[in-house]
C-alpha cells in the first residue's frame, strides 16, 4: 500500500482566457515530493447532466472558495451535486489504480488509468459528448455540423459491413480514402460537404488525443497523412451592375419586399449575417450607428470579444423604422426571434428566416434579369468585393469585416483577385446615389 495522494486542485498559476481557473486532479508522491497535474476531460461522467457538468468543469472556477462549495457542500442540490459526485468518482477512480499498483510511477498511473477509458469510449460517444456541451452554450449549428457529421460516418460503416463498433484505430489513412470515395463518388456529394464532415472527424480527434484517450501516434491526418478535400473558393459576389439593378429594382410582393430589405440591411451594414441581426437589441442602435458583438465569437467565452461598430446609414434606419417591434433596451430589435424561446427554437426560426430571404430574394432577383441562385452570403461577398474594387487595403477591410487578424482576412479573399491600393474604403456605396 502507498500513500499517493489525490486531490481536487485549483490551478491558478495562469488565469483562462474567460477570467476563471482550471480544475484539475492532483496526485501528490510523498516518498519522491512530486505532484502531478492532470485535466479532469480525461474522465467520463456517468451522470444524466453530462454535457453540464462538462461545461463546468471546462470552464473552471473563479476562486478557491467556489470550488470549495461544491466538493464540501452537505446537501448539494442540481448541478453542484452532479459536479460533487464526478470529483468524488475520479477521485476515486484514481485512488484505486494508484492503490493497485505495487511501485508508484506518474507514466504508469496515467497510463493505466487513462487507458482503462480508452478501451470504454468508442467515436460516437466522443461525438455525443461533444454534440451535447456544443448544445449546453448555444452553439446549437455547430452541434448540428457534429451531428450530420457523425450520422455520415456511420452511415459509411455500416455501408462496408464492418465491426458494429466505430473505435479510434478504425480511423486509418485507408479509411479515409474509402470514406472520400464512398461520398463522392458513390453518394455524388460535394466536396464541400465531405470536407466539413471530415474537419468535424478530425477536431473530434484531436480532442480524443487531448483528453487522452488515443495516442497520437494514431492520428491520421496531415502532412504524408490523408489530407481533407477542399473546393476551390467561388466568387459569390455581385457586380456593380447587378447591385444596381436589384437595389432600384421594384419588387412584386410583400415577401419579395421583405426579403430584399434585409438583404440590402446585411450589405450595408459591412455583411453582417442574418443570425446578428436576428440578435440585434434596441441597445444596440445608437445615434450614430449600431454597436454589436458577433455571435460567432462572443459565444466562446472571450471577455476581449471585438465590439463592431456600423457607421449610421440612412437604408439601415429605414429598415430599423419599418420593421422595428421591440421598445425596452433588451427587446431584440426585429421579431424574428423572441425572447421567451430557448437555444433550439432560435436557431430553428433564424433558418427558416434565413430560407424565407434566399427563396424570396431569389424570385425577385430573377425579374431584374439575373438567374444566379443567390443567398444571404452573397451580401457579405459582394460588399468584400465591391471594398476592394473601390480601393480599400487588406487592413481597411480587415477592419470593416471584424476579423481578429489580417490572416483571416487573407483566407477569406482566397481565389479573390483585386488589386490593392491605399484608397479610402468609402467609395464602396457610390453605385447607389
């Protein structure tokens, strides 16, 4: 018997980029006066509020005294019960394979402990996990991603009738292939689909060797690995003259109306996509122009999430004027979604308004005389395009479009050809005086 000793610990040598502190086990060797640290994502939970306690227990805690009322609350009640009763089972999980061995090693308890779950969790578990704590902070799109994801994969396994259990070392560089072949060549889908199902598969992967359960020496993409397909970029963006056309043109319905209203809204306020307007609040209009976060970025927790500005624009506070409904400071400024409505709900009803503008839009674009299927992202491009056209610089648009680097920026522009210049960004909206 040794005398290891395991704890819940408070790490707070670096503070997360969300302003809490990591959770982790500490296993403590008296003999040797070592520690160890270990992230507690190497565990599984065993509780019916998995995806909850794992968003906890990602996020961490911001001091002592709050980890401290969980692990000695007598009487937890919700969440901090599930949160106490998953300490208390990996402490003890980890208690029991540092009793069974007979000389204490860190490299030999980790992997007997870590390997012990390796052997139970399989990829669709991972997946569901993953799909569940996506759901829990609201990214209910990416979930679905996941989920579409994961339903292909096993759709492909069954399809070759191989074993009934989708493990880790199934996912080879063989593999791989076979799976590209079966979606495209059999299936007849795109390579864009087969490529966001596959980017799902191999973040999943990642995240298993992270958390420990396959070594990384199974890792079956990259360089002299399988590489994703990607497409070439299309250039969804409109010309001067097709802009020109659809703004002045006159629409033969309501619907169409509608539709080309925000559609126009979304161009003019630098492409902002329906989801942020969906979410836009009567705060955020100012006097001057309207104030946002993209909810791209604010749901990951960031507290240094970039705050956009969109300079005031007269066909910006027409739209606000005809469709506004919301009066208090946090009633969301157009009813598109609603208050009362959870995560799901919103998500489902900014799609189907989302649809409602690309079925609409596309109508009425087809009586200007233009037969391109159009979408909402065509907003987004055709402003990027029309920037550069007129003389914005890489930095100018960079800013215009809220992206975190001129990186991004650049990939963004892939396949784009425009030359650069130092030109002030303004002339973008000269088509429509």
């Amino acid at each position: 018997m040794n005398n290891i000793q395991i704890s819940i610990y408070l790490d707070t040598r670096r503070i997360k980029s969300n302003g809490y502190y990591p959770v982790k086990l500490r296993v403590y060797n008296p003999e040797t006066k070592k520690a160890k640290l270990y992230p507690f994502t190497n565990f599984k939970s065993t509780d019916s509020n998995t995806a909850e306690i794992l968003y906890h227990v990602n996020r961490g805690f911001k001091n002592q005294k709050e980890l401290d009322l969980i692990l000695n609350a007598k009487k937890p009640r919700k969440i901090a019960k599930s949160l106490q009763l998953f300490f208390n089972d990996c402490r003890k999980q980890a208690n029991d394979v540092a009793e069974s061995l007979k000389s204490f090693v860190f490299d030999k308890f980790a992997k007997h402990l870590f390997e012990i779950r390796s052997t139970k969790m399989t990829l669709p578990q991972l997946y569901s996990d993953h799909i569940q704590e996506l759901e829990h902070i609201g990214k209910i799109g990416n979930a679905s991603n996941y989920r579409l994801s994961l339903k292909s994969i096993e759709t492909f396994h069954d399809k070759k009738q191989r074993s009934k259990k989708i493990d880790f070392d199934s996912i080879t560089i063989k593999w791989l292939n076979e799976y590209e072949y079966f979606m495209i060549q059999e299936l007849e889908r795109s390579e864009t689909t087969v490529s966001m199902y596959l980017r799902a598969l191999r973040a999943v992967f990642n995240l298993a060797i992270k958390e420990n359960i396959v070594n990384s020496s199974l890792y079956p993409f990259g360089a002299n690995k399988y590489t994703i397909p990607t497409s070439s970029k299309v250039n969804k963006a409109l010309s001067k003259l097709e802009l020109q056309l659809l703004f002045k043109g006159t629409p033969s319905t309501e619907q169409q109306q509608k539709a080309k209203d925000f559609w126009f809204f979304s161009y003019f306020s630098n492409g902002m996509n329906i989801k942020d307007i969906a979410l836009l609040k009567v705060k955020n209009v100012k006097n001057d122009g309207i104030e946002f976060k993209r909810a791209k970025t604010r749901s990951t927790g960031n507290k240094s999430v970039k705050t956009i500005f969109i300079t005031r624009k007269e066909y910006l506070w027409n739209v606000i004027e005809k469709y506004k409904t919301g009066n208090q400071n946090n009633d969301y400024l157009f009813s598109i979604i609603q208050q009362e409505q959870n995560q799901k709900e919103k998500h489902t009803k900014i799609k189907n308004f989302t649809r409602f503008i690309n079925q609409n839009f596309n109508t009425f674009a087809k009586t200007c005389g233009i037969e391109r299927r159009l979408s909402t992202y065509w907003a987004r491009h055709s402003f990027t395009i029309n920037m550069l056209n007129n003389g914005a610089n890489i930095v100018e648009l960079s800013n215009a479009l809220s992206h975190s680097n001129i990186k991004t920026t650049q990939n963004y522009l892939q396949g784009v050809k425009s030359h650069l210049d130092n030109e002030l960004m303004d002339k973008y909206t000269d088509f429509f005086s």
